[in-house]
C-alpha cells in the first residue's frame, strides 16, 4: 500500500523544478547537414510527408478523371 501512498505524495507535490519552461524548443531544428535552415520553415520528415499527400492527391485525381473520361474501366 505504500506505493500507492508514495504515488499520491508525488502527485501533489507542486515542485517541478525538473522542468524548464522553454517555449523556443522547437526553434532550435537543426537539418541533417547542420545547416540550421529549414526549407518553408519545414523539417525533412514534414516535408516528406507533404510530398506523399501531394502524390497521392494528383494520383486519385488522375485516376478520376481517367474514369469520368470513360478511357479507363
């Protein structure tokens, strides 16, 4: 039962001195080359998924237009 009691102590304890209030964390993005600048303000993986979304959308609007065209199916 102590461990629950321990638990309990923790949780109201109101000292986080553990951690920082750094808002700027994300400001700080190094990219792979250590350049330090961000294309469009983007990381390499927002980037790639940008890309995928973007292909994926010409792809189902290419496949549409193929079908309403009545060239496919």
């Amino acid at each position: 039962m102590t461990d629950f009691d321990d638990l309990r102590s923790l949780a109201a304890d109101d000292d986080y001195s553990g951690f920082d209030d750094d808002d700027d964390d994300f400001a700080s993005i190094d990219t792979a080359d250590g350049s330090g600048t961000l294309f469009l303000g983007m990381t390499p993986v927002e980037r790639m998924f940008i890309s995928i979304f973007l292909f994926m959308n010409v792809a189902v609007l290419g496949v549409a237009l193929l079908l309403a065209t009545g060239r496919m199916g």
